[in-house]
C-alpha cells in the first residue's frame, strides 16, 4: 500500500497529463463524420510517428563506436521517419481531394 | 536551453491537439494535417539540437540526417505513389513502421539498461530506482511488437497477399500466449539476473508471433476496425516513450493518438452494428465455415449491356451503389462520366454511400472526390434508404456485403445485424460484379437471387464504359 501511494505522489503529474489526455483524444474527435474516418486514422497515425523523437534520442547519445546502437537507432530513425513523413503526406493527398469540392 | 526545449515541445503538444481536432470536420481537416506536420516538425528539430542527455548535445548527427532523409525520400515517395485503392493498406504499413520503432527503442535501451548495471553482482541486476523505466521499455517492446507484426499482417492481407488463417483452439493459444508474455515480463521485472537477460528477447518473439496470431484468423471486411486499433496500440507504444525520456511531446501525442484511436475503433464497429470483442474474437472469416447456414440457391437473370442501358437511359432517378469492385477496377472516374451522361438526358443521378463501403469507413468518398463527384450526390446510408422507395434503378457497382438481405432477415448470418442499403426497395436493380463469386466477408448474397434484380458480370471499368458508349447511342 505504501508504495503504491508512493509511486502515485512520484508520478502526479504523468497521472494528471494521461487521464486529461485521455478525456482529451476522446472529446476531439467525438463527432467526426464517417466520410472523415479514413482520413483522421491517417492522421492519427502520422501524429503517432511522434516515436521517432526516442529514437533520435537513441541514436545522438550513442557512443561513436557503440555500432549496436548506433545501428538499431539508425533503422529506428529511418522507420519512424516513413511513419511521420508518409502518414502526414498521405493524409493531405486524401483531404486534398476532398478541399476541391468545397 | 532545455528550457526551449519544453516550449517546442509543448507547442507540438497543443499542434497535435488543434490538428485532429480540425481532422474531424470536413472544412479544417486540411488544414488540420498540415498544423499537426509543422509541430512535429519543430519538435523533431527541436529534439536533435537542443536535447540534452546527461548535459551533454547529442551527436552523430551525419548519421541522424541520413536516416531522416532516407525515412523521407521513402515515405514521401510511397505516399505520392500509391493508388487512392490501397489507401487503407498504406495507413498499416505506416502504422507497422511506427510500432518497430518503438520496438527497437525499448531494444536499445535494454542493452543500455543492461551494461550500467553491475555484472559482478550474482542477485538482482537492477538497482530498485529503474524498475519505473524497465517496466516501460517491457511495455513499449511488447505493444510496439505486436503493432509491428500485426499491422504487417493486415497489410499483407490487404494486398492480398495472404489469406485468412483460422484453426481450432486458435483463441485459447493467443491467450496462453499473451498470458505467457506477461507473465515472463513481469518475473524479469523482478527478478531479473544476468543469467536471465535472454528472457527479455524471448518476449520479443513472442511478441510478434503474438501480433501475427491476433490479426491472422480475423476476416478482411473487419480488417480497417484492426488497423485502427493497432493504430491506437502504437500511439501507447509512442507513449511509453514519452514516460522513458521524460518527453511530454510523446507522452501527449501518444496518449492522445491511443484514446482517440479507441474511440474511432468504436465507432466503426458500431458503423458495422458489431462489438469490438465481436470483431476480435467472433473472427468472421473462421466463423463462415462452422456455421455454413442456409445456403441461398436459385437462379439469377443476366441481363444483357443494351438492356441496361436502355433501363437507365429511361429512368427518372438513377441511384448508384460502388464498394469496393469499384475501387480495384479504378473506375471512380468513368462512373463520373456515366453519371454525366445520365444527367445529360435529364436522369437524377445519386450516389448512395454506406459506411464501410469500400475497405474503410469513408474509403468511397475519398475515390468519388479524387473523380470529381460532386460532394452533395452522395447520400449517406440513413438519407439513401428513405430515397430508395422513388427510385427506379440502383445500380450496384462492385458492392456485396452492404446490400445483402442477410444482415436484416438471417440471424445465422456472420453479417446480421449490420445496417445495410435497402436497394432492394427500388424498382429495378442492376447489379455489376465480376463472377457470381460472394464477397469479401465470404457470404452469399440472397438480393442477386431476387426477381427484380439482374446481373450485368464484368470488370466495372469495362461495363461502365460500355454502358455510357450505349447509352450515347440511344
């Protein structure tokens, strides 16, 4: 128990920030129309592509001769990079079709 | 500087937030992309010169920049070059890609986990102050790895590449799995030595035998609700990175991209009138077989391409059905044409719109925007079945599932329950399919059977520009 109560006052702030984010995710897209499902997915998508911030974490404080790191970061690197770049351009080509008819 | 650091970060938060919150309207969503591209931009700058790692820059910054423009060069290209069809695939080849990242991450950072502590010592390898940080590199490894290998799947499934997989007792061993993977994470978070470090990778494996193991038995017409949720399963993949770094950029877009994902998840098995447990474990490709069902028999009537087109020359108000025959043939844009024409004749063309017509909710609209389709033809599945009573054809263009009778009339049937277009309401129907082949849910189709409707077999593409070559003849 004691712990328990520990581990809560450590970790607040992450509490408040995870639930309100939670709320959060939940409210922003309560009332999306179905035509925009595909594309918010794709969004939503891109946004997560947000990893890739570890792993250029990873990659800059490996050693320059710790080639492990340096390798798996490297890959790391290029994958969440596919996941940013190609959600978010896949995302505008789908909308752009949809903007011409406004 | 780190100072800075946190403004940028919470900038991009705030970016993520406005972004999907402008994706879920139609005016903004544009807009809403490109807002949510340039926070992530800034806190990807952000984090390479101003990231501080034991007071130290970071380096290696030749090899960064050749990573992010590989990564670039790639994504971009693939995401310029691939057809509005395979749209739904694409978003889980992205999604697989964010989840090995994350997988790799936790890798990485385990083996730095493992070198800081002490190998002289024989007990436990972890001082008590990381286990916050191990149980979230576990976390990260096992949801990042599951999304992987999950999100391959699906899109090999997609591409059709790979088929349904189903056999007995297949749930029972997804759970003893999963039960397996937590189980030996959770003694490595205890007790971990370095006699048991190996563990750590054998979670690894499992991890994504378990992401094949969960998305192969589970049918194609339920394949859009699992990319969306491995979609939520790598935001909290991306989360646990933001709990690993301290980082409330990825702490926010993580959690935001999870719930939201969830939530969407939802939606669309409540667009298809399923529970999500339903989808998971009902898995509708497995289930055909066991249930085999009345098998619908009879005869059908083809009806020749004149005739066809004659029927809808002469029709006062035409309403057109496409799914996803529609989408393989490309022939988003001939429909258009034919739509024209129709209308050039004083026929009142509409689309009717179901809400996972297609392989993803919304999929349809996507492809009738990229043909030009005006946005006020499309009728959404409440407002096209109060319309089907006045209208004399339907023409139904690659579409299965979503106008078959079943779903409302046969409880035995996988797809019951679902809303359907009611096109049998119409006084003619026509529909276009290649084969008498049943759809991608694997069910027969009763309403081809019916006196009203006749068959017009071909590729879409084909059959619509023969139609619209006749009609001009007429």
């Amino acid at each position: 128990m004691e712990t328990v109560i520990q581990f809560f006052q450590a970790n607040i702030q992450y509490l408040y920030i995870v639930i309100l984010m939670i709320f959060l995710g939940i409210e922003v897209i309560g009332r999306v129309p179905s035509v925009l499902h595909t594309p918010l997915m794709s969004g939503a998508n891109a946004i997560h592509g947000v990893v890739i911030i570890g792993a250029i974490i990873v990659m800059g404080k490996a050693g320059s001769t710790h080639y492990v790191a340096l390798a798996i970061g490297f890959i790391a690197v290029v994958l969440g990079t596919l996941n940013v770049v190609g959600g978010f351009v896949v995302t505008d080509r789908m909308l752009e079709m949809f903007k011409k008819k406004k | 500087m780190s100072g800075i650091l946190s403004i940028c970060y919470l900038i991009a938060s705030v970016t993520y937030i406005i972004g999907l919150k402008m994706l879920s309207a139609p005016a903004t969503a544009r807009r809403g992309n490109g807002i949510a591209a340039g926070g992530m931009t800034l806190a990807i700058l952000a984090t390479i010169f101003l990231y501080e790692h034991d007071g130290q820059r970071l380096g290696n910054y030749p090899w960064i920049f050749t990573a992010i423009v590989i990564g670039t060069l790639i994504g971009a290209t693939i995401a310029k070059k691939v057809k509005m069809t395979a749209m739904p695939e694409l978003v889980s080849f992205f999604n697989g890609m964010g989840g090995a990242c994350a997988a790799l991450i936790s890798l990485s950072e385990f083996g730095d986990l493992v070198r800081q502590a002490d190998p002289a010592s024989p007990g436990l390898l972890l001082p008590a102050g990381v286990l916050g940080r191990f149980l979230v590199i576990l976390l990260g490894l096992i949801i990042g790895s599951t999304s992987f290998a999950g999100s391959m799947v699906a899109w090999g499934k997609l591409k059709g590449k790979m088929k349904d997989l189903a056999f007995r007792g297949q749930h029972l061993m997804n759970m003893v799995l999963l039960v397996l993977i937590l189980g030996m994470a959770g003694y490595l978070l205890f007790d971990m030595t370095s006699g048991n470090t190996y563990l750590f990778y054998v979670i690894f494996a499992a991890a994504l035998l378990y992401g094949v193991l969960f998305v192969l038995p589970i049918g194609g017409a339920d394949m859009p609700v699992v990319i969306s949720l491995l979609n939520s399963f790598t935001g909290v993949a991306a989360a646990c990175g933001g709990f690993l770094y301290d980082n409330k950029a990825m702490l926010t877009g993580g959690i935001l991209v999870g719930a939201a994902g969830t939530l969407l998840t939802i939606l669309m098995c409540r667009a298809m009138n399923r529970s999500l447990v339903n989808v998971l474990i009902g898995s509708f490709g497995g289930e055909k077989h066991a249930a085999g069902g009345p098998t619908v028999a009879g005869t059908y009537r083809e009806i020749s391409l004149s005739d066809a087109a004659m029927v809808m020359a002469y029709s006062k108000k035409l309403m057109i059905v496409p799914g996803y025959g529609l989408a393989v043939a490309q022939a988003q844009h001939t429909c258009h044409e034919l739509e024209k024409v129709l209308e050039d004749r004083g026929v009142e063309v509409k689309y009717a719109i179901h809400p996972v017509a297609g392989r993803m909710p919304g999929h349809m609209n996507v492809l009738l925007a990229e043909a030009d389709v005006s946005y006020d033809k499309l009728l959404e599945m409440e407002a096209a079945n109060e319309e089907f009573k006045s209208t004399d054809v339907v023409l139904v263009l690659g579409a299965n599932d979503v106008v078959n009778p079943a779903a409302k009339s046969d409880p035995s049937s996988p797809i019951y329950g679902m809303p359907i277009l009611e096109v049998e309401l119409a006084k003619t129907v026509i529909v276009n399919k290649r084969t008498m082949k049943p759809g991608y849910a694997g069910i027969e189709n009763a309403l081809f059977y019916q006196p009203r409707t006749s068959m017009l077999f071909g590729d879409a593409k084909k059959v619509l520009q023969d139609l619209i070559a006749e009609i001009k003849t007429i």
